[in-house]
C-alpha cells in the first residue's frame, strides 16, 4: 500500500514536471509552427535565473514563480524580434536557427558563469508514507501544473487576446483581413511560451544539476510529448504528459532510471507510428 | 464627389506569372460597382492584390485619399476596407458568435452591441451562435462571413462570388440586406461575380475583366439581356 502511494507520487511528479516542461513549447509549436531546438536553453536560463535570484538574496518563491518567467519571457520577446520572426513557415530553417541559438545561450552561459554552479536547496522538505520518504515539493509542482494548466486554458478560452490567437493560428490571412497583425500575436505568444518555459526552469532549479546544458537532459522529452500530443495545446499536452510521465517512472521502477527512459522513447515511437496525428489529433479533434 | 478607391495601372503576379495587367477603375462614394468575369480571368486576385495578399508590382491604390499600394493587409483593414472571400475561409473550429467577435477584433474595445444589431439583418445565424463555423452549410457560411465583415463596419466591402452554390432563397436575402444597408450606412462595394442577375440587381454599375484587365463597361439592357459581351476564352 505504501509502496503504491509512493509510485503514484512518482508518476504524479513526473506527469506534472513533464507538462510544466512542454507546455511552453506546446504553445510555440502549436500555434506558430516553429522548432524551438533551444527550448532546453530557455529551462536552462529559467533555472540560472532561479538561482541567481535566490543567491542575491530575493525569496526564492519569488525568484522561481515570478524572477524565472519574466525574465526568459522578456529573453524569448528579445529572440522573436531578432530571429524567430524571420522564420515563420520556414520549418527546416527554424530548426537550424534555433540550434544555433541554443548553442550560443550555452556558450554565453558558459563564458560568463563557468561549468557548473551551485544549486539552491529543495524548500518544503518531506513526508513520511509507511518506510519510504517523498517531498511536498512533489505536491506543489503537480499545484503549480494544475494552475498553468488553468491559466493557459483561461488565457486562451475566456480572454479577447485568446480568440485572436486562436484565429490567427487557424487562418492567419483571415484574422489580418479583420484588421489583426498576426506578426505581434506571433510576438505575444512566442513570448508567453517562453515565459512559461522560463518557469519550468524556476520551478525544477531546485531538483536539477546547474549547468549550462542542464536543458539537453530535457528536450528530447519534450519533443515527443509535444508530438504525441498532438496539435490541440493544453488536452494534448496534458495527456502525453499523463501518459509518458506513468510509463517513464513505472519503467524506471520495473528495470532501472536508464531503461526507464529507453521503454519511453519506444513507446513514444511507437504511439507516434499508430497516431501520427498525436493523441489529441485522434480523440479531441477541434477542442484547443 | 470623393471616390473612395482609385486603382491606377495596377500589375500583380503569382510567382514569375502576370495576372494582372494594368487595372484601371475608380469606385464611387456610395456606389455598388459589379466585376464581371469568366472562370480564371483574374477577379479573386484583384481583390487579393487591392486587400494586400499579394503585391503590386506596379500601379497604385488609393484607398479613402490615401496611398494604400504597400500597406499590409490589416493596416488596410483598419482604413476600412473588408473582403469576403471567395470560400468564405470562417475560422472552423472558433464559434458562430467568436468568428462575429473576430469582426470586432480591431475595435479598441469589443462592443457586444455592435454583433446584436447585426443580428437584426442576419436572423438566421441567431440560432447558431454557438455551434461551430466549421459545421454551418455553405449559405450560413456566407451569410456569417458576410456579416463578420459588416462587424469591422468597413467603409468598402469587396465581395467575392457570394452565390456560388447558394440557394435562391439565400441569395435573395443577400440582396436585400445589402441594399437595406447602404440605406443606413456610408456604404461601398465591389462584387466580383458570374451570376447575371444578382449582379444586376446589385450594382449602379458593371465592369467586365478578361485576362487581368478592365475591359469595358457592361449595360444595364445588355446584362439583363444576357449580352454580356464576355469573349469565350
Ligand atoms: N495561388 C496561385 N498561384 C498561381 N496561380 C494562380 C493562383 N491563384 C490563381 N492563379 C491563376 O491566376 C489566374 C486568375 O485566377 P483568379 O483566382 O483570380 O480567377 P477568378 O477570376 O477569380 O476565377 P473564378 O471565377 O474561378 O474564381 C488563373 O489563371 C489562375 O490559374
Ligand atoms: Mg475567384
């Protein structure tokens, strides 16, 4: 019983913490089409920022929550006008952009702060079920995914900003032809998924190795999930986090963490050969 | 008397093919100008070339007194110009009454008002508010992108093919809501169309297009004759 208490935190931990990770790139992906190859960077500067903060003496509440998204956000406002907006339908060519971007951010990293860098501690410390350990931390970050999740639906449901977004990604001529500049929705939402990446960087600094190239241990991951999903944002996003995140941490306590990670990816392989269209391209078609 | 549009030599391509030629016409304050042209003769790429799809390569459009040839296409849409497209491309999967609120989207604020006034003119999308644009019939669909671009309360609508596949019933309804309109509202519109009698019904004046240019102004007797004089490619 306690064993299966602590493996549903797992996989809670690992769905919420995979959807927190993707949904920035969801956003980007779904609504502009574009590759963001440095979305492990973005992490990577949420969790520099995260720990900056904190090291400077800020809450480190508000360095995770608040610092991490503002700042990644305003960096990801800052490439959009420099590079991403060239590269609207130009697939192959934002992929190698943004690989380029991702290699820079790292080397810029580097030269300014060094290989690695000391993290910050795990707030809220633990809880014991039965012989086995686990940490609130688990329960906040799967809070902080249902709040994103609420947002971001409420964002793109409930708000005037949402339905010109939701236009634009359908039929970007059209929405112009009613007066709308796609060019600064584009503008917007690259931002807003940054900053949400940025946050999700905040949020696993305290969890993760500081090092600039932090993001590379997530991006692959997130790539499938946001493939696996699907084109609608938050129902695809949602349940290829659910579903990868169970098989990853079932996997990683049936073998070892290393084929957890391998059963993953074949699934993820295998999921996309029967669903080409992701989950939601097949189960919740028209929904956003 | 201001002409709301003038169009002076006005030249656009699709990748390395001319298809238009050197448009010349001016559209008139208040005026209902009808195109008339055969299948491929260029009409849906004049309105694309004068909303800002594609650009000129020569020529120019002033749109209101002002220069409009290298404008975007929502900065003309904030000047007042609207398109109906041929197709009618209504965002599918967004609502009946969100695809409205789109016509709206330029606005300062969104006035809720504006959409019920309208509704007045169009009754029988009231009932579909909440569905999907995507589920509506190819009539309901005009009339809503119809309406859509009424919400913008555009100066000049440019209208492309409204009756292609409608019922009767439906393009009677066309006619008299727009002709209802331009009573109340400082209103101009080009339709580009084949079908002779809605045509006639609608404008003060026809042109004919063939090969990308204007080629001559059509009569009242001969297009209700159906003389049009439209060369069989
Ligand atoms: N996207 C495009 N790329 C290349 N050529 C095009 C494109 N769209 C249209 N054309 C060509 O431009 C010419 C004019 O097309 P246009 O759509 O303006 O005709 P139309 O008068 O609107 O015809 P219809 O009555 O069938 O709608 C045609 O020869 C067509 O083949
Ligand atoms: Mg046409």
């Amino acid at each position: 019983m306690d064993l299966a208490i602590i493996l549903a935190l797992d996989v809670l931990n690992g769905t919420a913490s995979l959807f927190l990770l993707c949904v920035g790139l969801a956003i980007i992906f779904g609504m502009m089409k574009i590759i963001n190859l440095a979305h492990g960077e973005f992490v990577m500067l949420g969790a520099y920022a995260t720990v900056i903060a904190t090291n400077a003496g800020v809450d480190i509440w508000v360095s995770m929550i608040i610092v991490a998204p503002l700042f990644v956000g305003l960096v990801g406002l800052l490439i959009e006008r420099c590079l991403i907006r060239f590269l609207y339908g130009r697939l192959v060519d934002s992929m190698l952009a943004t690989w380029g971007l991702s290699l820079l951010l790292i080397g810029l990293v580097t030269t300014i702060y060094g290989n690695t860098m000391n993290g910050v501690p795990t707030p809220l410390g633990g809880f014991q079920v039965g012989e086995y350990r686990s940490s609130w931390y688990t329960l906040f970050l799967a809070g902080m995914a249902v709040s994103v999740m609420a947002l971001v639906y409420a964002l793109l449901r409930l708000t005037r900003f949402g339905l010109i977004a939701r236009a634009v990604m359908h039929n970007p001529n059209m929405a112009a032809t009613l007066g709308v500049n796609p060019d600064r929705v584009y503008m917007i939402t690259f931002g807003i998924g940054a900053g949400l990446t940025g946050l999700a960087g905040g949020l696993l600094a305290p969890l993760s190795g500081i090092t600039p190239v932090m993001g590379a241990a997530f991006i692959a991951k997130c790539f499938i999930t946001v493939v696996g999903g699907g084109a609608t944002i938050i129902s695809g996003t949602l349940t290829a986090s659910g579903l990868f995140g169970l098989i990853n941490q079932l996997g990683a306590y049936l073998t070892t963490p290393v084929y957890g990670e391998v059963i993953l990816f074949l699934s993820a392989i295998f999921l996309i050969r029967i669903l080409p269209q992701g989950i939601s391209g097949r189960f919740f078609k028209g929904m956003s | 008397m201001m002409n709301v549009l003038e169009v002076q030599g006005l030249r656009a391509n699709y990748g390395p093919v001319p298809i238009l030629t050197g448009i010349e016409f001016d559209v008139g304050e208040g005026e209902y100008l009808g195109i008339l042209g055969h299948n491929g003769m260029g009409k849906t790429t004049l309105l694309k070339a004068l909303m800002g799809y594609l650009p000129a390569m020569n020529g120019a459009v002033r749109f209101l007194g002002s220069d409009v040839t290298r404008l975007p296409i929502h900065a003309r849409a904030r000047l007042g110009l609207g398109l109906v497209p041929q197709g009618r491309e209504i965002f599918a999967t967004l609502t009946v009454r969100e695809n409205l609120r789109m016509g709206l989207a330029a606005a300062r604020k969104e006035d809720s008002r504006i959409i019920d006034d309208l509704l007045t003119d169009f009754p029988r999308l009231v009932r579909l508010l909440n569905r999907p644009g995507g589920a509506l019939s190819g009539g309901e669909q005009q009339l809503l992108a119809l309406a859509r671009c009424l919400c913008a309360n555009p100066k000049l609508i440019l209208l492309d093919e409204p009756t292609e596949g409608i019922q009767p019933s439906i393009i009677e309804e066309i006619i008299e809501t727009l002709l209802a309109l331009r009573k109340r509202r400082s209103l101009s519109m080009i339709v580009v169309e084949q079908n002779l009698e809605f045509i006639a019904s609608l404008s003060d004046r026809v042109l004919s297009i063939q090969k990308g240019r204007i080629t001559g102004e059509v009569s009242r007797e001969d297009l209700l004759a159906g003389r049009v004089g439209l060369a069989v490619p």
